[in-house]
C-alpha cells in the first residue's frame, strides 16, 4: 500500500528556488525535478491554524470551526474530520512529528503515535524524529505528518561569508515591497531561516531514499500560506494564499513536471485516500489531483479564501479564476489592521513611511494577466462589471452553502475563550483580551 508523508512548512509562500527566486533551497529544488511542482498551488486561508486546518480536514475554515489561532483558544471543531484519524480508522498508523497548530493537546487524540511534541520548535530534533521513524523501516502502511517550524520569525543571522545568497546588499524584496536597505536586510535574514528549513526538509527526504520506502511513498511539500512579510500573509491576495506545493511519488507523482493550473491545499486529503485506495470522506471540499497533468481539464475553474482571525479580527472572502480575483471585506475598517502584521524591519520601516495613510476598499476587483501584484482595483470599471457580478454571485452561493453569517450581516461563532487584539492595538504583542470583550 501507498504511504503518505505530509512535510509542512511556516510562513514561505513561493518565496524558494524552484518558483524562481534567488533563495537557494538544493533540496526542494532537487524534489522537484524529481516530482511535480503545482506553481498556482493556494491555501484556504492566509493565516496559521486556520489554512492547517483546512488542509489536514479538507474543508475551509469555517466549517471545520477553527476560524482563528489554536493557541488563542480556536479550537478545530470538527476532529472527527481529522486526515490523521481518518487514516487510522482505514489501516494506517498515524504519525505526526512536529507542529501542527490547531489547538493544545488535540494532537494526541489524533495520532497514533507522537514520537515529537507540537511544542520543538527551530531545532534538528523534529526532522531527525521523523527521520528515526521512517529509519525503523514501520511495517504498517503510515500517514506521517512532519511539521517544521522554519520559516517563521525570529529569522537568524544572515552568513553572507559562506552563503553569498544571504548578502543584503544584493537581496531583492519580495512584492510589493519598495527596494531599501532595511528590507533588503529582513529578506536576507529569511533566506537564512529557509536555508536551514531546506536542510531540515533534507534530513527527512534522505531517511524516506535509505529506508527502501520512497517508492512506495507519495511525498506532499508545501507552505502553510504566504510570506511572513507585510501585505503579504494575513492577505487574501496572492501573496497571502499562494503556496509552494511539490509532490513525489507512485500514482503520477514523477517526471519533473510543471503544473500551471490551480489547486488547493485542499486537495491533499482527497489526493492521499486515492493514491492509497482509500474511500473519501463525504465532508471533502477538495479534488484529487491524480492524473492531472497531460489532460486539459480543469481541478478548478475557481478557488475561494477567507480570512476571519489572526492576533485581530480582520475578516474578508475572495474568489479566484486563473485570471481575476475579487475580494470583499466585511469590517467597516479602512485603516490597516496592525496586530496583522507581525513585527520586523519591514513592518517598522513600513510603519515609519506612511502605512497607516494607506486605505482598503471594501470591494476590490484585480485582472490578474496585467496585475498579478493586485494593486489596481478595477472594481468600478464599465469594462468589467459582467465580471465583477459573476464572481460576486459565485461567492455569495459558496457562502450561503456553508452558511456562512457575514453574508447576512451576522457575527462570527467565536468560542467562549478565544482571546485576540484589538485592531487598534499597534502590535500583537500587547496582550490579547476576550473577543467578547472587544465589540467586534
């Protein structure tokens, strides 16, 4: 039987080699010339608990109840749903090494084993965990999920001595932000963190080729959501749902290929029940992705996002065609919503030139071919109402099938103790109150 090995990553986006970038990662690089890589892969929110949510039930965030951090008392509601008991229940040992962030202590009523807690982060001991799992050779067929802590903040030093890539002087700063010093500087400090989250990554690919598994072995490696930059994560731009998204292994999963039609996070657990002949559950929003690649048709002709909570209440939906993207906010707010933005020096800069002039629209419309930093809102041009009311109406019916209230104007289920900031407050790192207590 086919083994399934999710490897998942914080806060990269596409930000890697294999998308282009100048941010050395041999390993991934390596993977996919090995594999596919899905270069429209996006995620089902911009933010942490709530897009692993989503991949690890294969539903948006609303329906599987986790519309916030785990950590901030969002619990995933719907378990039950869980890939990891799913796969139990069907014959496979369930493995998670890592972090998983979708609640306190959920994970070990999940797994059936933890050889490493949700709570290492930043170290060797999660993929050299993993490693040692797949180096004992497992007789049971596994869904073994392997959660790094790179590339989240706190970024290390830079080496340009021995890793010319980390030279600041030379970095380009990732879209749509201005080329300077102090930005040049935190882009260099984050190709540093995905140095070492490509060699971790490695540790576990080489356990996978020395353990005689790998070719009985379909591999996921991807990004949870965006870039940990501002107006990027936390946006349901393309710079916050678009993902990396690489894949080896039998059923398909090989050549080297170049995927350029959309997929969704959300199609991994419909994708891994097929490669290992499993029956999918009925809760799936997601598509398998076998076979795929050589036909002409479509996983899907649109994508939906949604952002409801990260340290602040912030929410907003979109829907996506390969060539526009829409987006609707639903807090009557245009300042930016700080605590959204984690600190840096590109938030500080940012922060120190103007950000808080800025003003977000409640509609925006953006023609992708020509935009594809959506920085133009066309919501108002004649030329493009026919679509600006299609994509309208598509969103609406996606809302009311999950019953979601921001579409008749209602609030949010939040759980008793969920806490946030307020989106007044300058940073997350004041302390975060009652949502109840916050009249949003």
């Amino acid at each position: 039987m086919t083994n399934i090995l999710f490897l998942h990553v914080h806060n990269t986006g596409r930000y890697i080699e294999p998308h282009g970038h100048a941010v050395p990662t041999p390993r991934l690089s390596a993977l996919a010339r090995e594999g596919i890589l899905y270069r429209q892969a996006f995620c089902a929110s911009p933010t942490c608990s709530p897009s692993r949510a989503g991949f690890l039930t294969g539903t948006r965030p609303l329906r599987n109840g986790m519309i916030g951090l785990g950590h901030r008392g969002f619990p995933l509601l719907k378990a039950d749903w869980h890939i990891a008991r799913w796969f139990s229940q069907h014959g496979y040992e369930s493995v998670l090494c890592g972090i998983e962030h979708t609640g306190h202590g959920i994970e070990s009523t999940l797994y059936d084993r933890i050889p490493v807690t949700a709570n290492v982060t930043e170290t060797r001991e999660v993929p050299e965990a993993a490693a040692a799992y797949l180096g004992s050779r497992p007789e049971r067929p596994f869904f073994l999920s392997v959660g790094l802590h790179e590339a989240h903040r706190n970024y290390p030093q830079p080496d340009p001595e021995h890793h010319p890539a980390e030279d600041a002087r030379y970095v380009l700063p990732p879209r749509p932000l201005p080329d300077v010093p102090e930005i040049r500087a935190d882009m260099a400090a984050y190709i540093a963190m995905v140095r070492r989250m490509d060699e971790h990554i490695g540790i576990v690919l080489d356990a996978l080729d020395s353990s005689g598994l790998a070719e009985r072995t379909l591999v996921f490696v991807f990004a949870d959501h965006g870039l940990q930059f501002p107006r990027n994560m936390c946006s349901l731009t393309d710079r916050g749902l678009g993902v990396f998204l690489i894949a080896r292994g039998p059923g398909g999963f090989q050549g080297g290929l170049v995927e350029d039609r959309m997929v969704s996070l959300l199609d991994l657990y419909p994708t891994a029940c097929t490669a290992a002949n499993r029956p999918l559950p009925p809760w799936l929003e997601g598509r398998p992705l076998q076979n795929l690649h050589g036909n002409n048709q479509q996983v899907h002709d649109v994508l939906f996002g949604e952002m409801n909570f990260h340290a602040a209440y912030e929410p907003a939906r979109s829907v996506r065609t390969q060539r526009y993207k829409y987006i609707r906010r639903y807090i009557n707010r245009e300042e930016p919503v700080w605590p959204n933005s984690d600190p840096g020096l590109t938030d500080s800069w940012l922060k120190a030139n103007g950000w808080s002039d800025l003003r977000a629209d409640q509609e925006a419309l953006f023609d992708l071919f020509f935009d594809p930093d959506e920085m133009d809102n066309r919501i108002n041009d004649p030329t493009l109402q026919g679509v600006r009311k299609e994509l309208g109406n598509r969103l609406n019916s996606w809302m009311e099938r999950s019953d979601d209230p921001l579409l008749h104007g209602k609030p949010l289920p939040v759980p008793s103790g969920a806490v946030a900031n307020h989106p007044d407050d300058p940073t997350w790192k004041l302390s975060p109150r009652p949502v109840s207590e916050l009249g949003i």
